[in-house]
C-alpha cells in the first residue's frame, strides 16, 4: 500500500484518483446509502463501473471538455457520481443548492451557461422546466429518482438508468471507446478548473468561485495528513452539495484518502443514520451541536432519580477533567479513575447516542461556538475542533491542531496557509487553495484578490499570543472609539450572549468615548431563575425592569469586561453603561431580520433616544415605543427604563504592576 | 428544449370514467331500530378512479363506507365488487377481497412502531404456518423478508422513514394518519376505503396527504373512495362525486355538476322552511 500511495502525486484529477481507487482499494466500499432500511454499498470498483457507462453515456449526449452541468439535488451517490463522471469528460460540475427557488436556480444554470442539467427527482426537474423559457443554452435534463416523473415527455429528459445503458451500448459498439475515455482522463491537467461553486451571497447576486484541480487536491491532501486521515474513514455526507465544505469534506477528501462516504436515507434520518454509521470523521455548524445538548438536557429532565444522578455526578467531573485528558494534560490518579468509569456508564453512551463514538475529530465551522457547549462536547471525549474557512480558500485558511484548542480562536493556519493581518484589522489569507477566480466577474474578483494571490475574508481579526487567529467580526462593521482604539461590535455582543440568560443584544461605541449595550433578556431562562427565586412579575417589561434582573446582567456583564480585559486588542471595548430593553427586539417591527440578525440601522432610528441617554449620563429614560402586533396592530409601549454605570476592569497585567 | 411536464394528460386520464365498474351498490338500506341511516341509495366506483363521498354530518356517509367492507350489514338491497354479488360477509372477508380503509379517528396500534405497524398490513397475505412463524424461521423468515421489502417501499413512497421505529401513539396526528394510509396499502388493496383522510390537519398537511393520495392512484392504480369535509380537497382530487343528506342520495357526478347542483347548496347552506 505504501508504494502504490507513494505514486499519487501524479494523480492532480479526481478522474485519476478515482482510477487510482478502484485499483489499489477496489474491494472497499467507497460510497454507502440507506435504500429501503438498508445500507447500500459500493466498492471503488463498482463505483468506477457505475461511472465509467455513465460518463460515457454522457458523451453520446453531448457533453465534452469545457461545458457545466449542473449538479441539483441532496447528498446521493449518483449525484457525487455525477462529479466524476462530468470531470472525466474534462468539463465542470456545478452543484446548486437543492432548497434554492427556481428563481435563484436558474440564476446560477443561466450565468454558469449550463448545457445539462442532473437533478435529483421530481421537485428539482419541475424547478429546472419552470425556467426552461429563460434558459436557451440547457438542452437536456438528467434525473436520478423517476418517481412521478414517468409520464414526462422524454425527449430530452432522461433516467440515470437510461444515460448508462446509451453508455454500454456505445462501447459494445466501438470497442476502442473505453481507451479515448481513458485518455480523455489523462489529458486532464491540475490547472483544469474542477468545479464552480456558486456562494449563496447574502447580499447581491451569488458569485461562482471556479476552483481548479490543485486547489482541491492539494488543500484535501493537506487536511487529509494534517487530521492523519486514512482510508478507513467513514464520513456522512448531509450538508448541501453545493457547498464547499461537503464538496471537500465528502468528496474531494474521500477520492485523496480512499475513504468511504454515507449517504443518509432522507434529511429527517440523519440522526439515526448517524448512529448507525457512527462516522470517525464529521462536520455541523454549531447550530447542530446546540440542537444535541438540548435534546440529551430534555431527555434527561425525564430520566429516572438513579440515572439523572449518575448523569450529574459524571458530568460534573467531566466538566472537571474531561477536557484536560483530552488535551493530555496531568491529572490525578483517582480522577482517571473517575473518568474512566464515567466513560462507561455515561460519557460513552451519550456518545454512542450522538453517533459520534468513533468519531476521531468534528469540526465545527460557520459561526462563533459557545464555549460552554464547545467544551461540553470535549469535556465527553469527542475531539470537536473550530475550522475557519471559506470557498475562495477550498476550506481551509485556519484549523485549531489537537492539544492547543481554546474556545474562542478559530486556530492556527493549516497546512501552507499564509496568514496577514492589514491595518484595518481584516484577515488576508495566501494558500494553494485560493481560488482562479469568479466565473464571469473580474471586477469581484479584483476586488477578493490581489495580484500576488491574497485573498480578502471580509472578516476582521487578529492573531493572539498563542498565536492562533481569533476573528471579532466582520470587517465592515468593526468602528473605532474615540480614543482610536477597535471596536466589534459583534465581538462583545456573542460574549455577552453567551450566558442563556441573555437573548440579545446590542452594542453601541463607533465614534463614542466607550461601549454600550442594549440588553434582552430570554424570557424562559429568566423565568425560571425569577420563579426559583420568588420574583413575581407579570409581563416581560416588568421582569426586565426588575432591580435583581439588572444585578444579574451586571455580573455578566463584569465577567465580560474581564474576559475583554484580557485581550489587549479588546480591553477599549469594555461596557461602560448598559440598560435591559423595555421589549423584546422582534422581526415584526423591523427590528430583526427574518433570520434574526439586528439590524443595526433601524435599531439606531427607533432607539436614538435611548442610545442618546447612555451617553449624556442620566440614569433614567422615559420612553414611547411604537409596537407591532402580530396581527398588524400598532400599539405603543411606554417605559421608565434604569441605565446602570459599571467600572471597567483593569488588564491583568497592569493590575498586578499597580499591585 | 421542450418538455412537457404533462403527467395528467399523458396518463391517458385514468379519471375520464372509462373505467369498468369495480362496485356498484344497489338500492341499499340500512337502519339501527327505528333510525335510518341509509334509504335506497345506489351507486358505482369505476376502476382507477378517484370518488368521493360527502355530506352534512349524519349524512350517512361512515356508514356507507363500513356497508362497503362488510362492517354493517344492510336490510335491503345488494353491492357487487368485481362483477360478483356479494353475500352477507364480515370485515375480514372483505379485506381478504381487496378492500382496505382508514379512519375517521385513527385506529393505529399505539404502542407499536410505525414499522409494525404496517407489517400488519401485510398479516393476510402471509402464508407460513404458525409453526414457522413462532420460531420465525425457514419459509416464515423467507417470507418475512419480501413483505418487508415491500413495506420499505411504502414508507419510501409515504416519505416516512424518519418514524420507521418510533411507536406511532407518540407521533404528530398527521403523521399517525399517513401511517393509518401506509397500514392500508400494505395490503396492496383494489379499493381503498379512506374516512376523512385529512381531518384535523393543517394546511401543508393537507398538502402533502392530497399529494400522497394523487400519487398512490397514479403509481398504483388503485381505486380510491373516500370521505372528506374539506370542500377544496374534494373538488380538486376527485373524479366523480357522490353527495349524500339525511341517507339519501341527492347528486352524483363530476365534481362541476355536483358544485352546481341546487340540492346541494340547499342541504350544505340549508333552506328556510
């Protein structure tokens, strides 16, 4: 094995790793799918005879080097198939994400020029006709699941099935076929543009990051030896495939290392799909992790006296030295004992539940992770790790390495990235995964790319005394205070929202001589804790306004002024005044956006007043908000509200040199 | 390009009432004591099609459905499925022939999964002996694997997998409904008897069940009858409609007709005596 591994730098295409494969581990599974209750597997072996008719059915239809076909649909083999079998025609795959409205679907097939169209069943083929009118280069259709589609017209729409067997039958007719498809495969070269993603943008048009064969060869190459990752893999593909982090992850990666790819039965099964597989490598925004802490919380709300207590117990001295153990660290005899008994009667089942007992490393990405569940998770065994990543970047630009995670950076850079910081604070990034370009917009990208290869991430950071990035926000909306010193809003914000207690917030400081907060409460947790502590009140206004409400945000709100004074880079922008909101901030009045994000504008209009008030040092603010209902009511709320002072902390270490 | 998405018109419109007659009943009547439920009302089903049958409350129409698989046994009059003139027969015989139902209030096993569930569809069409089946072994465990596989392929169709092991008492309304469908077509049945498929759900409930039900007469051919106080629901599955006030039949025909017909809008918005 080590010889023929030694060899694959000559295979720069996934075609060629695929070749490579289905020769040197041809009777392992490749690729499995849960049909009917039942896990499905292929070998590389079948999996190269499944793509080889197929790709060259694809042929007979037309398609040859340079053409896009576009990829819609869910994680299934013969959507990944799909890939292989365009990329070793020597044209490019363009995933789209399945849940897009015709609309932003045929946005992406009409700017990428799409002259095929593979869609995964019904829904999607019904999206793509939808917009056929509008879409003159896409002449055929191919579809994966036949259901509902069987009385169709189909003269240019065609099954799977179909496309493979007009595949077979055109190599049984010339027999010297299979070899051109093979050479067809040779003639591809690293530079090749291997895929198009196009990014779901949140504002303006979504752009097509064109990513070459280097790029994702070498960045899943990287990955692969930098987590030591082999061909006993196993992975479940669910994220969207038209997202970079599937396409490396459950893709690129498998074809580099060998490794074998899960598709889960439907979207509703993936946690029991998971348990099932019991993945040794795996990914999931922090949403998903939130989504498994509650779930094992409520589950053991219901829990009898003798679990709940041993749960309790274990967790406690997980919380203790789970993590330590984890990191290798000293700890003492009798608490190893402790924690290997708590790994046999809760930490291993709880693992075995989340389907993660095997899992060697997670990796979350996306948004910032709470430290609490992000050490929740350690603290049981599992090695959940922070990724920061990007399309431009094939994935990677930072990865935290096993032994130096701490909650709130992102990591070290990964293999052959070169990280920058500019003047202004955002992040730059030089890799062998940066990107060619977008498709058909050189403007955009001028302005993501420089001439020597950085790239701009939009995000602002820096680099921290271990050395690791810690990103605060994203770069446009980072403002200085008056003393010149940066100001994230984000930053303080999610280390504020953080404590369950608080459900939002926001930060005020642009151009001002300190940092403020508007402070929302949560509702439910507040609730309980008044309920525990004999605090009656009526209506949210009221428990906000309540003076013990306004003690326990303030220790919070302490605890963040030292957390922030602990950071150089961050000490300006400790809370120097705050008030709880007489109203929960709400999409109804404009307040959020319908994903709820703030929206700082209209915060700033409807509220002057009060950010007006934390400045002019009153420490009572009379106020009339105008209120939505959800019937489209208007009402109007008004309130007293109480602005508290609160002394800043001082940076450790000029406290222990004034000591 | 130019595709058709055409699918109602390509299937050569199994709804056009083409059909051959599947059941046809004739001038029943059924009464418990004193009260009649139903007088004289005839009517048929044709093969393929989509039929439904509606009323105020009391109409009748529950009861007509348990007269058709054998439930009730009416005092007058005859029904004949597949050509033949049915005896007096009970509810298992009926099923035997090829009638299954839902119903109006769910009649699941709550305590056992989905799964079992709808294996119990399949409980008449298996075929091993007791012996086999106690030990589950040989011609019972042969057996046991091809009805699952054709269970799978109904919780596929049905979109349920998610559920396969969860005891249906704890799931959502909607769901244990499509569960009570899947149960029913376990038994791959020629006529389906459906009793208020949709009541109590919500809109893209709705949705989804109208969309189920249209695919299972589409994929399998199978005939459908069924009960349905949604109005929007009735008019745009089915292909004919019977319209039943007090046990007595008062319009039959396509859904236009029915919406059209002055008896009707009297019996649902009723008249000033």
């Amino acid at each position: 094995m080590a010889e023929a591994r030694g060899q694959e730098q000559c295979e720069d295409t996934f075609p060629k790793l695929l070749l490579r494969n289905a020769k040197i581990f041809g009777a392992n599974t490749a690729i499995r799918e849960k049909d009917l209750g039942i896990w499905q597997s292929w070998t590389w072996a079948q999996v190269l005879e499944e793509i080889r008719p197929y790709s060259i059915g694809l042929k007979t239809l037309g398609v040859k080097r340079g053409d896009t076909v576009a990829v819609i649909g869910t994680n299934r083999p013969r959507l990944y198939w799909t890939f292989a079998a365009v990329q070793a025609l020597g044209a490019v795959p363009v995933p789209v994400y399945a849940d897009s409205v015709a609309e932003e679907l045929a946005y992406v097939l009409e700017h990428a020029g799409v002259g095929l169209a593979v869609c995964e069943d019904q829904e999607q083929v019904d999206k793509v006709l939808s917009k056929s009118d509008d879409l003159p280069a896409l002449k055929r259709i191919v579809y994966d699941e036949p259901r509902g589609l069987r009385d169709y017209d189909h003269t240019h729409l065609h099954s799977f099935e179909w496309v493979q067997e007009e595949g077979r039958k055109a190599m049984a007719a010339d027999p010297g076929l299979e070899a051109r498809w093979l050479e067809e495969i040779d003639k591809g070269k690293g530079e090749d543009i291997a895929v198009i993603l196009y990014t779901s943008g949140t504002t303006g048009r979504p752009k097509g990051v064109m990513l070459n064969y280097d790029n994702l060869v070498i960045s899943a190459r990287n990955g692969n030896a930098f987590e030591n990752l082999t061909e006993d893999e196993l992975v479940i593909a669910y994220l969207p495939l038209a997202w970079v982090g599937d396409h490396v992850f459950s893709y690129a990666q498998s074809l580099e290392a060998g490794f074998c790819v899960c598709c889960p039965e439907s979207m509703e099964t993936i946690e029991f799909d998971r348990r099932e597989i019991a993945p040794t490598y795996f990914f999931a925004p922090p949403a998903i992790f939130e989504g498994l802490l509650t779930a094992i919380m409520v589950r053991m709300d219901d829990a009898g006296w003798l679990k709940r207590r041993m749960f309790d117990y274990f967790l406690a001295v997980a919380e203790r030295v789970g993590e330590k153990i984890l990191n290798a660290e000293p700890v003492s005899f009798l608490d190893r004992i402790r924690y290997m008994l708590g790994n046999f009667f809760v930490y291993g089942p709880l693992r075995n539940r989340m389907g993660m007992l095997n899992a060697k490393v997670v990796y979350t990405a996306g948004e910032a992770i709470g430290p609490k569940i992000f050490s929740f998770f350690r603290s049981l065994g599992i090695n959940l790790k922070q990724l920061y990543g990007q399309t431009e970047a094939s994935v990677y630009v930072t990865i935290q390495p096993n032994g130096e995670i701490f909650p709130d950076t992102v990591g070290r850079p990964a293999p052959d990235v070169e990280i920058k910081i500019t003047d202004d604070g955002e992040v730059l990034y030089r890799s062998p995964g940066v990107f060619v370009a977008y498709y058909k917009n050189d403007e955009a990208t001028k302005e993501t790319k420089t001439e020597d290869g950085w790239v701009h991430t939009g995000d602002a950071g820096f680099i921290t005394r271990e050395g690791h990035l810690k990103i605060i926000d994203r770069a446009k909306d980072v403002g200085r205070l008056n003393d010149g010193s940066r100001f994230a809003p984000k930053y303080v914000e999610n280390l504020l929202k953080f404590f369950p207690d608080v459900q939002e917030v926001v930060a005020f400081g642009h151009e001002r001589d300190y940092c403020t907060v508007f402070v929302n409460i949560n509702l439910t947790s507040v609730g309980n804790w008044a309920e525990r502590n004999n605090i009656v009140y009526a209506s949210y206004q009221e428990l906000a306004g309540h003076p013990k409400v306004y003690d326990m945000i303030e220790r919070h709100i302490r605890q963040v002024n030292r957390e922030l004074a602990a950071e150089p880079e961050m000490a300006g922008s400790q809370i120097r005044r705050f008030l709880v909101l007489h109203k929960e901030l709400d999409a109804d009045d404009g307040e959020l956006t319908r994903t709820l994000k703030v929206r700082r504008r209209i915060i700033n209009e409807r509220y002057a007043e009060l950010i007006e008030a934390l400045y002019d040092g009153s420490t009572e603010k009379h106020v009339a908000t105008e209120v939505t209902f959800e019937d489209g009511r208007k009402g109007v709320l008004e309130a007293t509200l109480t602005i508290r002072d609160i002394a800043p902390e001082i940076e450790p270490e000029l406290r222990e040199a004034a000591e | 390009m130019n595709i058709t998405a055409n699918p109602a018109e390509a299937a050569a419109d199994p709804h056009a009432g083409a059909g051959e007659v599947l059941l046809s009943v004739n001038d029943i009547s059924l009464s418990f004591g004193g009260v009649k439920a139903i007088s004289d009302v005839s009517f048929d089903i044709r093969k393929g099609e989509i039929r439904a049958i509606i009323g105020p409350n009391g109409a009748g129409k529950t009861s007509m459905l348990n007269v058709i698989n054998g439930f009730y046994h009416p005092q007058q009059g005859t029904i004949s499925f597949r050509g033949e003139v049915r005896s007096r027969m009970r509810p298992h015989e009926a099923a035997k022939q090829g009638i299954a139902r839902t119903f109006q209030n769910v009649a699941l096993f709550r305590g056992m999964s989905t799964l079992d569930n709808i294996m119990s569809g399949r409980s008449l069409k298996m075929k091993a002996n007791f012996f086999w089946q106690a030990i589950r072994f040989g011609p019972a465990l042969r057996e046991e694997i091809e009805h699952r596989r054709r269970v799978e392929e109904i919780i596929d169709f049905l979109e349920i997998q998610h559920i396969r092991r969860t005891p249906v008492g704890r799931l959502a309304y909607g769901l244990q409904k499509r569960v009570e469908l899947a149960r029913a077509l376990a038994m791959e049945p020629d006529l389906l008897l459906l009793d208020e498929p949709m009541a109590g759900m919500n809109l893209e409930e709705k949705e989804d069940m109208s969309r189920f039900i249209l695919d299972v007469s589409a994929q399998y051919g199978t005939t459908i009858a069924l009960i349905e106080h949604d109005m929007g629901v009735v008019m745009d599955l089915s292909d004919r409609v019977l319209v039943l006030d007090y046990g007595q039949k008062i319009a039959d025909g396509t859904p236009a007709e029915v919406q059209a017909n002055q008896a009707v809008i009297d019996a649902y918005l009723g008249v000033s005596h």
